[in-house]
C-alpha cells in the first residue's frame, strides 16, 4: 500500500518540480523516491494482508513482482539522461506518466477485486498510449500510438465484457468470491457464460502480455515507440501483465485448469513458433527484440500452463531474468542509434572493438535471452521446461526448445555483427554512469545464473 | 638367461635408436660399426641360446611385462624361444649380418647412409620379435613392424615417387593380409580365450578336426600370410619392392620378412593339421602361385625382378610343403631359400654397382671375366636353387618333393614342372648375364669392375652357406641324420600325431629314381637354356601372344588398379559431390533456410494496418470462443 | 441478450471503419453496452457493485476519449487525414 | 577438493587474463596456468592411485529444491580425459605463440575458459552441471572459431553453434525428463538418473535425445557436416581444441550418461546404432581419399577414427568400452600432433593444399620423422597409441557382432591408405617451389612434438597405467549395464 502511495506522491511531486522549471533535480529525485518506494514495498513482505475488503492483497507473489517492475524502471531511469541529453526542455510529464503507469502495474500486481485490475490496467494503458505518442513530431511515433491506442482500447472492451459476463455469473468482482462460486459449480460444469467471460479475460491480459494472435500491436508499437519507453513497456508492462494473468490462476481459476489450459498451451505454442520464426527476418534490433519479446511470452505462458506451486517463482526469476536482459539491450540500443542514427545490424559492425563493455553487455543480454548456461537466462528456461514437463507438457516444451534452438538466429546476429565483421572505427558516447549501470546489469544475469538460488527459493 | 633372450631384439632396437637420433651427427665409420655390430652380437647371443637350449634344456618361456590387460583379457610381453624360434633368429641375425656388412660396401656412395643401418636395425628387431613371440598379439607387432619396415626401405629413396608407390603398395597389400591376420586373432581369442601359442594348442588339440571355426581360423590366419609371403591374389607387391636398395630386397624380400608367412604357419601347425580343407587352400594357392610366378620369371628381363619372382614361387613350394604337412621340409627350404636367395640377390647387386645400376639382362653379358667371383658365386646360388646335388637347394627341395609325391602324383609332377622352370629362367639369367658379349654401353664397358672385398667376402659366405647348407638335413635315404628334423621334431610333435594325411612310406627304388628323373630334366633345362641364350643372341627371339601376356605379368596389377584403385576413387568423388554435399549437407542447410524462407513468409502477417489486425484478434477470439464454449 | 448485441454491432463497427473517429464512437457503445449489462446484472442480483464499477467504467472511458481524441488530432496534423490505414510505415 | 581447484583455477584465470593488456605477460600467464593445471591434475592422479580407487568426490548442493547439486568427482574416466585435457591445453597454449594473435587477452581467456568447461564436462556427476559444463564449453568455441577464423566463418561458426545447440537442447529435454522418472526424491545425481525407471518407450526416446545430441558432437555420420568446415575454417588453437578435446565430449557423454542410462536400448535394437559410425568409418575414410585441403583431410580422417571410438563405446562390454576410452586419449593426442604439424607446414609454405607440396622430407628430416612416427599412431601400428585402443575395440567389437568387427577392420587398411597417401604427396617426392625454402624445425618449435611423440610411445608400449584408469571407470559402467 506505502509503495502505492509514495509512488503516487512521487509523481505528482515530479510534476511540480517541472513546474518548478527544476531540470537537473528531476532525475535524481525520481531515482531517490523509485529507491524508498522500492524499500517501502519490500518491507511489505510476509505481510500478507488484505485492504479494502480483498480490493488490494499484499501477498509475497504481488510484494516481489512489484518490487521487480519497481526495480525495472529505476534501472530504465537510470538510462534517460542518456537519452533524453539533446531534448533542453524539462520531461517532467513524460517521467510523471511513466510513474503513473508504474502505478498501473503495482496495482495490477495487487488486486484483488476485478475493479481494481481494471483501473490498473487502464491506469497503465492509458499511460502508455500518451508515451508511445510522446515523440510528437516523429510520424512513427504517432503511428504507434495511434495503433496501441486503438487496438489496446477494442481489447479492453472484450475485457470488460468478460468481467461483465463473469460478474453476471457468479455475482461477484472478488477473486476468492468467484472462486468460492467455481469451487460450488466445478461438478456440475460452469455455465457457458462463466466460460465466456473467463476466456474474455484472458484474451484482455493475453493482449496486453503479446500473446499470438493477439500481438500484433506489439512490433510495431515497439518499433514506433521513443526507445526508453520501449524498454518500459517490454520489461514492465508485460511483467505485470504475466503478474495480473497468474494471480487469475492461481486464485480465481484455480482447480479448473481442465477448462483453460489446453487453449492456453495452444496460445503459448503458436506464440513462441510466430515470435521465434518472423524474429529471424528482423533487419533491426529494435524489431527483433519486439519478436523475442513475444516469443518470451510464450515462454512464460509455458509455466502458466504447467501450474504449479512453483509457478510464481518460476515466473518470477524469468521475468527478472528477460527483464534485466531486456533492458540492457535497450540501453545498448539507445547508444547505437544515438552514433548512427538507426539500428539495423549493420550498425553494430565491429563496435566491439572500442567499445568492449557495451559489447560484451549486449553479448551476454542476448546469450542470456538465448538461454545458454551459466546464465540467468537458462536458469530461467530450466525452470519452465522442467515445470512443462513434470506436468507432461513434452510437446509444448519440443516446441518451446525448437524455437530456442531457431532463436540462436537473430539472437547472434547484432553478437556477430559486434565481433566478427570488420570495424567502423564507431566509438559510441557513454555516460559514467551509463556504464555503471550496464555493468551492473551484465554483473547480474552473470550472479543470477551461478547463484540462481538467490531468487529461485523466494516465494 | 630371460636377460640375455631380451638382449638378443634389444640390441638392434638399441642401433636403431642411435643411429636414428644422431643420423646427421654420426659418422659413416661409427654407424658401419654399429649396424652389422649389434646385429653380429645378437647372433652369438642366438648361438649361446641355442647351445644353452640344446645341451642345458633351458626353459623357452621368457616373460618380460604385461603389455594389455583389462579384466580376463591380458596380453603379457612373452618370448617362447623353442627350436623353431630359435632356427628363425639363427637365419635372421646371421643373414642379417652378412647383408648389413655388404651394405656397408654398397651403401657406401649414399648419403642417408645412416638413416639405412636405422631402418635395417629396426627391420631385424622386429623380425625377431615376430619368431620370438610367444602369442599372437605379440607375433602381430612383429608382423606389423616389419611390415612397416620394408615400407620405409622400399621407398628409400624417397625422391623417386614411383619407388614411394612400389613401397605404399607394399604396406597396403601387407595390411589387408594383417586384417585377415587380426580377425583370425579374434576368432581364436573368442574360442581358446588367449593368445598364447602354449594354452591355444593345447586346448585345439582337444578340438575335432575340420570344425566350421578351425577352418576360420586357419583360413583368416593363413590370409595374413598371403599377403605377407606374396601369395597370389596379394603377390603383386614383392615385385615393385625391388625399388627398395638391392640389401634390402635380399634380407627382407627374399631371406626374412616374406617368409614370416611360411614360419607362422608353420607355427601354427597344431591348427592347420586340424583343418585339412584349409590345408587344401592353401596347397592350390601354392601350386598357383609357383607356376604363375615362374612363367613370368621366364620372361623378366630385369635382373632383380627374375629373382623375386623366383622368390614368389619358391615361397610357393614352401607353402605346398606345409599344406602336404611336410613342415619340416618346409622350414628346410626356408632356411636353404634364405641362403641361396640372398646371394642371388647380393650377387645381382654386384652386378648393378658394377654396370653402374644398370637392372636389365639384356644389356649385360659376358661379365664372368670383369666380376670373377660375383660369377662363380652366383653360379653357386643359381645351381643351388635349381637343385642340382651336392648344393643345399637339391635337398631341401627333394624333401619337399619327396612328401608332395607320397600325397599324390599329379601335384609331384606339377611340382617338378615349377622345378625345371625354376632351372630353366635362373640358367637363363645366368647366361644372360655373365655369358656371351657385353651388349651394354661403351661408358658402362670401361667401368666394369669387380666389387670390393666388404662386399664379395659376405657374397663368399652365402656361396659357402648355399652349398653346405644342405647338410643340416640329409635324409635318412641318403644315410643322413636329419639333424634339423630332430632338432625341430618337438615343435612338431603334435602336428605330426594329429596330421590325417596319408603317409605311406615310398620304396627307396622310387625314390632315388624320383630324384634321377628330377636332377635329368634340370640338367635338360639348363643345356636348352644354354642353347638359346648363349649361342643365339638374346634379341632375336620373338615373342608370341602368351609371352607378352608373361612379360606383362598377366596384367594383375591393370586388373586390380581397375577393379579396385580406379572405383574407389571414383567412389570417393561421387560421396563427396553427391551424397555429402547433395545430401547430408543438403538436409542440415535445407532446415536452416527452410526456416528463413518460412520467417519470410509469415512476417508478412504483420501488414501494419490496423483494420487487418483486429480482423485476425477477432478471428482468435471467436475460435477460442467456439471451441471452448460451442463445443 | 440486447447487450451483447450491442456489444456486437460495436464490434463490427469497429472493423468495418476505416475512419478513426467512429471507430473511437463504435469502441464507446462497446463500452456502453457492457455497462448497461453490468446495470442489468447488479439490478438483477440485488448487489451495489455492478453499478459502482459502471461510475469507474464511465470515468475511465472519459479519459480514454480524451486521450484518443488528442492522439486522432495529433494524426490529423502530421497526416491531414483520419483514416487508419493511411498509417502502415511501421509493419514486417 | 583438487577437482573443485581444477576447475576453478582456470575459471579465475580466464577473468583475470580478460583485463591485461600486455601481450607476452597474458601469454605468459595463461601457459603458467595451463602448467599448474597440468602439475595439479598429476598431483590428482598420485592421490588416486594412492588412496581409493574411485572417485574423489567434492559436492555442494546448488539447488537443493530442485535436486541439483554440484557434485564433481574423479573416478578413472574422468581422470584419463582430464589428463588428456590438462595435457593438451598447454600444448594448444604454447604452439598458438607460432602465430601473432589479435587481442590475446581475450583469445587466450577464452581457451582457458574452455579449459574450464572442458574439465567441468569430464568430472561433473550431476546430470544438470554436466549439461552446463557442455554449454559452457560451446560459448568459447564458437568465439575462438568465429573470431579468429578463416574465411566465410561467420556462416560455418553459426551453423556449428546452431547444429551443435540444437542437439544439446534435445539433450536437457531428455535429462529433465529423466529427472522426474528418478525415485523420490528426484535428483540429477547420477546414481539417481541411472536408476530412473522408464518404460521401454520412454527410454528409445530418451535414448535417441541422447544419442543425436552426442552424435552431433563427436560428429558421428550423418551428423558430421558442421565438422569439415569448422575445423578449416577454425585457428590451428580452435581447431585442436575441437578435434583434440571437443569431440571427445561427446564419447564421454555417450560412456558416462547414455549407456548406463539406455543401454538397454542398445541391447533391445541389437546394434542398429552402432551401424551409423560403422557406416560412418567406411564412407569418411573413401571421402578422404580426394581432399585436398589438409585440415580438411584431417577431419575426415577423424569421423573415421572417432567412428570406430563411437562403436566401440556401444559395444557394451568392458573390452571395446576401455578400447574406447584409450582411443579418445590416442587420437586427441594424434590429431593435436596432426595439427601442430600442419601449423608448422602452413607457417613455412603459407598453404594447406596437399597438391601444392610435396618433397617437406628432404628439407625437414625433423619434421618428417615426428610426422611419421604420428601418422603411425593414428594408422595403429603396434607399439603406438594407436594400436592398443583400435585392437581393443576391435576385439569387443568382434565379440559383439563379427560383421561389425570385420567392417570396422577395414580402417586398418583404409587408414593405411590415406595417411601414407598424404605422408607421400606433402613429405615425400622432390621439392618444388613451394618447399624450396623450407626450414626445418628449430627446438622451440620441437618441444610440443616431442611430448607428443613420448605419448605417443608410451601408451603404445606401456599402456598399463591408462588401462587401469580406463579400466576402473569403465568397470563401474558395465557394473550399471549388468
């Protein structure tokens, strides 16, 4: 709840200092206020309580996912002067929205009351929309916002309606309530309504994750989207929307499987064949990590689908692990076409040569991404494929290793063009601090992979 | 005394090794010391084993380390020094050392001086672990080791590619006997589980004879001795080893190495008496090859191919001996073969140095007045070979001819054919080559000279040893003892009770009338050959069909290069080109751009307008919608 | 059963438009229609909540207008045109 | 303890090579490591001969929850290949200061890393290291042939990784898979996974998991085509590294996990498997006849040896398997020593074309005898390394299944064949102006022969020590598949 507060204080807080006209304040602050509401959420755990009648539950699952995304965007914040160096007006609105949406995701991860889901989600969404356009003079930028926009509310709609459809159902908006009502009406089959509306509901969230078919948005979204905010939304907008689906399954829907997951697995294993297979043509990196992005999802859906006690966890270290990685190929992203005014894979060519850290970031990111031990990546992989096949998912989990095995493609393509092809003599300008932090997150896919049973034992 | 056994290889390896290291550094002078030297003093040693052995009856088992082991299985670095090994390293190291002391003479112009003694040293040493094995695996390092021995020597003169071919062929042609040999090992393993020569036949003898696994055996084994004795179909090699120097071709490709074959046989007697279908086999292969190779020594015009087709075919009687279960015989031949066949061929050496390496009789002649004594000792070898009594070759080969004649008449006459033939190419030789007028070159005339002492004195030697080598086995028909039947009649022993062959004694009148008619037709032989080679001039005889076809060996080698050189190859090209690049690689490429194409095709899924998109959200929705609730 | 008529014409106004303003009108009876199903459903469940989460619904959708209005504006700039598929730089 | 030092001695060295800059101090540093490495894994093999045969065992539990657990150990089979590894590396280390390396701080990290791996392969006995152990050795690999590769090696190094990732992903489906059919509760320990119940259906699958993963490594025919070109294309270091050790990963995988695991897939399909090195043997060694690049032939030559190493491990019975494991250690030796030669060759003539030489002998009588005397212990001749693993592996072979044995058996000749083939067209014959100017080797070049050379003789003539090692661990396999 603190998290939430301060979180909310935070931007109203950056917006004034905007108002302010306090630039150079700005990033620290947020850096610092991102840091306490970090700490507030993480003393939150093992508090286990519920507010508002059931509206929010703080459980360890919602603490630790929250505390990742909250970690996730102080780490992209950490790049944003990078970025935003050559804009001289004050961004306070555009790091406010951000904020808000982060709140969005906090209470996606959460909720315990279908209201509640819905105003994160929207919270976030609607955020988002503003940021994917917030490059206003960037015609990709419009477009993609203009798609997200369009595409995110019709979707929504559908939400809605399964909400709608359930409520109608089962009388209630709050996860146990329906449960109790799934458990009572589990022997004599639920009403095809119920199933409508639940469907509807994944289908919302399966928007939302990227989930084939529902995925469209999601390259070109990423690809129009200012880069910061991409990273935003690969890293913190899917992991709370894994975060909302997975508290859907494991509280509400939880003991009938049999009616989900054979749609769910089908849904995963198209989207990792799409994600994986059309990733393979990207000519730039931007776009393939769009792809990769909705091939994770499918991997992720792998362990909603083999669900377990330990699927939280699973989900977790992989979406800390895709995160992190994630994030650090956005911010070598963010450098490349700051030197060269775009990112195809021709921009990369031998940048390895003078510029040794930011390569070897990237090298590990996208080996991680890959999946190739010792790092956090494969941990994270083993988690799932062990889960799928305890649960006797061995088709989905071959699908899953081919599309691995065919991701080794593009996941190589910007590690090639970095070491193997000839130099450019590019030198690519990097803040101090930017290399703090890309080491930083080098350094913890690298821990994370040898020492997993940091994160692996958590929930 | 197991020290001194040891010694006996060692020492040669011990030259090898010297001389190998330091084959710059060393001086010709040292290196002439120590090549013949070990060799001469692993011959005493051999003399002080033998008189050990005979008089003191010393144990011939000798066991020096555990070479494999694994489990059960365990093969041990074991010498069995019996009167048959011991007979073997007598030959080996005395002819060894005769020939290394030639070689200092002939060698002596050449620059990998050293580099030859090495070789030579290695080749004995492994020679002698071949007769001193006292199991298979342990024989099949020798076996091996030689093999690769007369590869290095053939192809001495390495500048000279066609030499290397000769020398390639010859390993090649080895191995393909070795894998028969080594598959034989197998066999023999899987049903005595061991290798040694001791447990093996002892336990064989319990065997009935004829069994399906005998003859595999014997059949597998015997293989590996075709190739290594040049037995038809692998006897093409021996030929083309006579690009090796002329020592060579003496000690190894026709005293020693070639005649491991007959020895492992012989060795394996127990085995092969208790496979008369295998002792078949071999008798024809025998009879085959020794008239096929005497037909075409007839028509050799070079001077040391002649002699290594006599080679050949005088193998063949060797091997007829053995299959007519006349073993002793056998090794007799062997060892008076080793004899004679050395001098020959040291004496064909002479020759060459004197014509300055000049190889075909038809440019020679006339030479007994420029090389006296190479004549008149190779007038010894050649009357030794074609078995004129009183010479060592007279009676070995009676003997054999003896035990051919009491298994039946028309092998004897076959038998006797090869003999007159044997007669009639060395006279011929003989007259081609030191009788008549010099046909070679005015240069080649002026330089003719008689070899020098280092080299005539070992030609003396084996023209000694030739002519009384005989007397080791003098038949009790002709009042002899047959010291050497008795002396190897332990060996034997076994072979002999279980051997099934009819053996009816031949009355003595038969017997020396035998002999009368063989020694006749020799003599009939010698005087045609004296007929058209000295009194006519060698040119103008003309050749019909079938002697081309001689002369061309009857074309073995095209045939074997066509069935089997030419399609291996072309087979090669073909699953490069089709099968690895068509195929196999095809599949592995064909996946990864497969994939691509398919990538390429789906991405255009994402048409990047909005109005497709929700149509294809509506679509999955419906249809999850349909399947999970309609039906 | 009304609703979910409604909800499909919004549907299918949304897909058959090219024009990004219906499609934001037709998006709206979507919303629409699922409030009055949730109406509908509260009433018939005599239970307060149905109808709250319709006040949440109604604001949220407000400030979804208005952000869509401001982004189909912003496109009219850049573009001069509303309809949706003069927009596909970005695919493949 | 001295595994765990094993293995984390070059780990650390690699990182710490990763940040000098100075070119002869990281040279010097990673030789000095590969040294103690050698000196250490020596010390390990005193200690095992002296105390228990049998493993040397270090373990920590990793993720306990999940039955993974850092278990390494010793028994002999990892002893044989961790000498082989800890033998060879320096080697590698030493000959690859012949050529002027870029940025050697990183290539010679990455050999030690991969040394790492290497070892970590070999002693790992938890299904889940083990396979992490496999991957980490690819990354390395794949950086050395990629990064100081010839030419088009960006296409071949991808395919390599692609090909070789592939297989290994089949792999860990297999060994997660096999982990929940372990008795409670389930671990990756391999007393466990060899006693996981499967039915016979499971265990062709898991089998086949398995054995395309290893085939791929090895490579066993028909999997081999990453093979040729890689190890072309590859540095002389990449490619000994390859030939030397990596493939021997793949046999070693095959002894220690496939065979106690599946072997009765093996019995139940009476040799099936065993046909494809079989095939395997015959079709590289007629290939090889016609190349004519010599790292090429080299290859070749390989599968075929490694053909007969892969047969052998099948065979299921102690003599062919201890065959087996002294051949892994022969032809890594042999073909290390091939390679070297050949780096000699092309640093003196500037090319690898068997058809441009011709007549090395006459200028380098040095070189030709080490040459020579190699050749003989990948041809098998009795008395060198050769020999002892080939007769063993053909006489369990022989057992098995004579057909087998006896086309097997025609390596002898094949390799005969080949080998002197190639000894005559690049050593042998009169020179030309390639090898005009040919010099022989100094003693510094000759260093690394003569080692190899000495073990070359030594397993030939003394092999007792490395058959007891081979012995001891092979013991323990068949022990599993009674």
């Amino acid at each position: 709840m603190n998290s939430i507060i301060s979180l909310s204080v935070l931007g109203v807080l950056v917006l004034f200092l905007g108002i302010l006209k306090k630039k150079t304040w700005l990033l620290p602050f947020i850096l610092v206020g991102l840091m306490t509401s970090l700490v507030m959420t993480v003393l939150h755990w093992n508090m286990n309580r519920s507010l508002f009648h059931n509206m929010l539950i703080i459980d360890n699952t919602g603490v630790a996912f929250s505390a990742v995304m909250i970690f996730s965007t102080f780490l992209i914040f950490m790049f944003a002067a990078q970025y935003y160096r050559k804009v001289t007006r004050p961004l306070d609105d555009i790091y406010a929205i951000m904020i808000f949406a982060l709140i969005g995701a906090v209470l996606m991860s959460y909720f315990g009351n279908l209201i509640m889901l819905f105003i994160g989600i929207e919270t976030l969404s609607i955020a988002l929309y503003v940021l994917a356009g917030s490059h206003k003079e960037a015609i990709t930028s419009n477009e993609a916002t203009l798609k997200y926009f369009l595409l995110g509310s019709f979707l929504s709609g559908f939400l809605l309606f399964g909400i709608a459809l359930i409520y109608g159902s089962s009388g209630s908006f709050d996860l146990y309530a329906i449960h109790t009502y799934v458990v009572e009406h589990i022997h004599q089959g639920l009403p095809p309504m119920f199933k409508a509306g639940l469907f509807l509901l994944i289908i919302g969230l399966s928007f939302k994750i990227a989930i084939a078919p529902f995925h469209f948005w999601a390259p070109d979204v990423y690809e129009g989207t200012p880069t910061l905010l991409t990273a935003f939304m690969a890293s913190v907008v899917k992991t709370a929307s894994v975060v909302a689906m997975y508290r859907f399954f494991s509280i509400t829907f939880f003991g009938i499987h049999g009616v989900w997951e054979m749609t769910v697995a089908i849904l995963a294993g198209i989207t990792i064949v799409i994600g994986n297979v059309t990733g393979l043509y990207q000519p730039n990196l931007k776009r393939m990590l769009a792809y990769s992005s909705i091939s994770h999802s499918g991997y992720m859906m792998l362990a909603m689908v083999a669900f377990s006690g330990r699927t939280a966890n699973a989900l977790l270290f992989y979406a800390v692990a895709y995160s992190i990685a994630t994030i650090a190929a956005f911010a070598i992203l963010i450098l490349i076409r700051e030197a060269r005014g775009n990112d195809y894979f021709g921009s990369f060519n031998g940048i390895a040569k003078n510029n040794r850290i930011e390569a070897f970031t990237l090298a590990v990111a996208m080996l991680s991404l890959t999946g190739i031990p010792p790092l956090a990546g494969f941990i994270g992989k083993y988690f799932l494929f062990a889960a799928a096949i305890e649960q006797g998912w061995l088709w989905l989990v071959i699908i899953a290793i081919a599309g691995s095995a065919i991701s080794v493609g593009y996941y190589f393509k910007p590690i090639i063009a970095m070491y193997f092809r000839e130099d450019q003599g590019t030198i690519l300008q990097a803040g101090r601090p930017f290399k703090i932090s890309i080491l930083f997150l080098t350094i913890l896919t690298l821990l994370l992979g040898v020492l997993p049973f940091l994160l692996s034992g958590l929930i | 005394m197991t020290l001194l056994v040891t010694l006996i290889p060692l020492l040669p390896l011990f030259g090898f090794i010297i001389l190998g290291l330091g084959y710059r550094s060393i001086p010709k002078s040292i290196a002439s010391i120590l090549g013949p030297g070990t060799i001469l003093i692993s011959f005493i040693l051999s003399l002080i084993i033998l008189f050990n052995f005979h008089y003191f009856a010393i144990s011939p088992f000798h066991h020096l380390f555990t070479w494999l082991s694994s489990g059960r299985f365990s093969v041990a670095f074991d010498f069995l020094v019996d009167p048959l090994s011991i007979l073997m390293m007598l030959i080996i190291t005395g002819v060894g050392f005769i020939i290394h002391v030639y070689s200092i003479g002939y060698m002596s112009q050449d620059e990998g001086f050293n580099r030859f003694f090495a070789y030579m040293n290695l080749f004995i040493f492994f020679m002698l672990i071949l007769v001193m094995a006292a199991n298979y695996a342990v024989m099949f390092i020798g076996w091996e080791g030689v093999g690769l021995c007369s590869y290095l020597l053939i192809g001495f003169w390495f500048k000279n590619q066609r030499f290397n071919n000769a020398a390639k062929k010859a390993l090649i042609m080895n191995r393909i006997g070795d894998l028969g040999f080594l598959l034989g090992m197998f066999l023999i393993f899987t049903t005595f589980q061991s290798f040694n020569f001791v447990t093996v036949f002892d336990q064989a003898k319990a065997m009935t004879p004829g069994s399906g696994t005998m003859i595999a055996i014997t059949l597998l084994l015997f293989v590996g001795a075709v190739g290594k004795s040049a037995q038809i179909p692998l006897h093409t090699w021996l030929p083309d080893a006579m690009a090796g120097p002329t020592p060579v071709s003496a000690l190894i490709h026709a005293a020693t190495m070639v005649t491991a074959g007959v020895y492992m046989v012989a060795r394996s007697s127990v085995l092969y008496v208790l496979a008369p279908e295998t002792m078949e086999v071999i008798g024809l292969t025998a009879l085959a090859t020794m008239l096929l190779a005497a037909t075409i020594a007839i028509f050799q015009n070079d001077i040391k191919k002649v002699l290594a087709y006599s080679t050949i075919s005088q193998l063949g009687y060797m091997f007829l001996a053995l299959s007519v279960g006349a073993f002793t015989g056998a090794m007799f031949h062997l060892m008076t073969h080793a004899f004679f066949k050395a001098l020959l061929f040291l004496g064909a050496g002479s020759v060459i140095h004197a014509m300055e390496g000049e190889q075909d009789i038809r440019r020679m002649g006339g030479l007994k007045n420029a090389l006296p004594k190479t004549y008149w000792t190779f007038l010894v070898g050649t009357l030794a070979i074609a078995g004129l009594p009183p010479l060592s070759g007279f009676f070995s080969k009676d003997e054999i001819l003896a035990g051919v004649f009491s298994f039946g008449l028309p092998v004897w006459i076959v038998a006797v054919a090869v003999s007159m033939m044997t007669a009639f190419y060395m006279f011929r030789l003989l007259y081609l080559t030191f009788f008549g007028s010099f046909r070679g070159s005015e240069h080649q005339k002026t330089h003719l000279h008689e070899s020098p002492a280092v080299m005539t004195i070992p030609l003396i030697l084996l023209a000694f040893l030739a002519f009384i080598g005989g007397s080791l086995n003098i038949p009790e028909l002709m009042g002899g003892s047959g010291v050497l039947k008795e002396f190897l009649a332990p060996v034997f022993a076994d072979a002999v009770k279980i051997n099934q062959l009819p053996h009816h004694n031949i009355p003595a009148g038969l017997e020396w009338t035998n002999i009368g008619v063989v020694i006749l037709l020799v003599l009939l032989m010698a005087w045609s050959a004296y007929r058209r080679f000295v009194t006519r001039e060698p040119e103008t005889e003309t050749r019909n069909f079938f002697m081309r076809l001689a002369e061309n060996k009857f074309y073995v080698d095209e045939l074997y290069d066509a069935v089997f050189v030419k399609p291996a190859l072309r087979l090669s090209e073909g699953l490069h080109k089709v099968v690895e690049t068509k195929f196999i690689d095809r599949i592995v490429n064909g996946t990864g751009t497969g994939i691509i194409k398919f990538s390429n095709t789906i991405r255009y899924l994402q048409a990047g307008h909005v109005g497709v998109y929700m149509f294809f959200m509506i679509i999955g929705i419906l249809l999850i919608l349909f399947f999970n609730i309609i039906l | 059963m009304f609703c979910s008529m409604l909800f499909c014409i919004g549907v299918i106004g949304v897909l058959i438009k090219r024009n990004a303003l219906v499609i934001l009108m037709s998006i709206e009876l979507m919303i629409n229609s699922i409030n009055l199903l949730l109406a509908a459903f509260s009433a018939y469940s005599n239970d307060p909540a149905g109808q709250i989460f319709v006040f949440f619904i109604m604001v949220v959708a407000a400030a979804e207008v208005a952000i869509g209005l401001a982004i189909i504006v912003l496109i009219y700039k850049t573009t001069h045109s509303i309809d949706i598929d003069v927009l596909n730089k970005l695919k493949w | 303890m001295l595994t765990l030092i094993l293995i984390l001695l070059p780990l650390l060295t690699a990182i710490g090579i990763f940040f000098i800059r100075e070119r002869r101090w990281v040279r010097n540093l990673a030789l000095a490591a590969a040294l103690i490495e050698f000196g250490i894994s020596i010390a390990a093999l005193i200690q095992y001969f002296l105390y228990c045969h049998c493993l040397l065992l270090f373990r920590l539990e990793w993720l306990a929850e999940y039955g993974i657990s850092l278990k390494f150990g010793m028994d002999g089979l990892s002893m044989l290949m961790t000498l082989l590894t800890t033998f060879l590396v320096p080697i590698v280390i030493y000959v690859s200061f012949g050529q002027k390396v870029v940025r050697p701080s990183s290539f010679y990290s990455l050999i030690i890393l991969m040394q790492a791996g290497l070892i970590g392969v070999f002693t790992s006995f938890d299904g889940m290291v083990f396979y992490i152990f496999w991957e980490l050795t690819l990354i390395p690999a794949y950086f050395i042939a990629g990064y100081w590769g010839g030419e088009n090696r960006i296409r071949i190094t991808l395919k390599f990784f692609a090909y070789t990732f592939s297989g290994s992903l089949l792999m860990l489906v297999a060994i997660i898979y096999l982990y929940f059919r372990t008795p409670l509760p389930h671990s990756f320990d391999h007393i466990w996974l060899y006693a996981s119940n499967l039915n016979p259906g499971e265990q062709i699958w898991v089998f086949l998991a398995f054995f395309i993963a290893f085939a791929i490594k090895v490579p066993v025919f028909p999997f081999h085509t990453w093979q040729p070109d890689t190890y072309v294309t590859a540095p002389y270091s990449g490619s000994m590294l390859l030939g030397g050790l990596m493939s021997k990963m793949g046999l070693f995988g095959m002894i220690r996990w496939m065979i106690p695991i599946t072997y009765s897939v093996l019995n139940r399909t009476d040799g099936l498997f065993i046909i494809f090195p079989v095939i395997g043997i015959v079709y590289a060694s007629l290939i090889v006849i016609r190349q004519d690049d010599l790292k090429r032939f080299i290859a070749y030559t390989s599968i075929a040896h490694l053909g007969l190493v892969a047969a052998g491990a099948m065979a299921l019975n102690a003599q062919a398997m201890q065959g087996a494991m002294i051949q892994m250690v022969s032809h890594g030796i042999n073909i290390v020593g091939l390679f070297i030669i050949i780096q000699y060759i092309e640093l003196r003539t500037k090319t690898t074309s068997i058809r441009e030489l011709g007549g090395i002998a006459l200028k380098a009588p040095r070189l030709a005898i080490f040459f020579m005397i190699i050749l003989l212990g990948s041809i098998a001749l009795p008395l060198t390394n050769g020999f002892v693993g080939e007769f063993l592996i053909l006489l369990g072979l022989f057992k098995y299944n004579v057909v087998f044995a006896a086309v097997s058996g025609l390596t002898i000749i094949f390799s005969a064949v080949y080998m002197l083939w190639m000894y005559q067209r690049v050593m042998l014959g009169n020179t030309n102006a390639v090898t005009e100017s040919f010099t022989d080797l100094s003693w510094k070049e000759m260093m690394p022969l003569i080692a190899i050379v000495i073990l070359v003789i030594w397993i030939g003539v003394f092999p007792g020590m490395f058959m007891k090692l081979a012995e001891n661990g092979v013991g323990q396999i068949i022990g599993v598949v009674r």
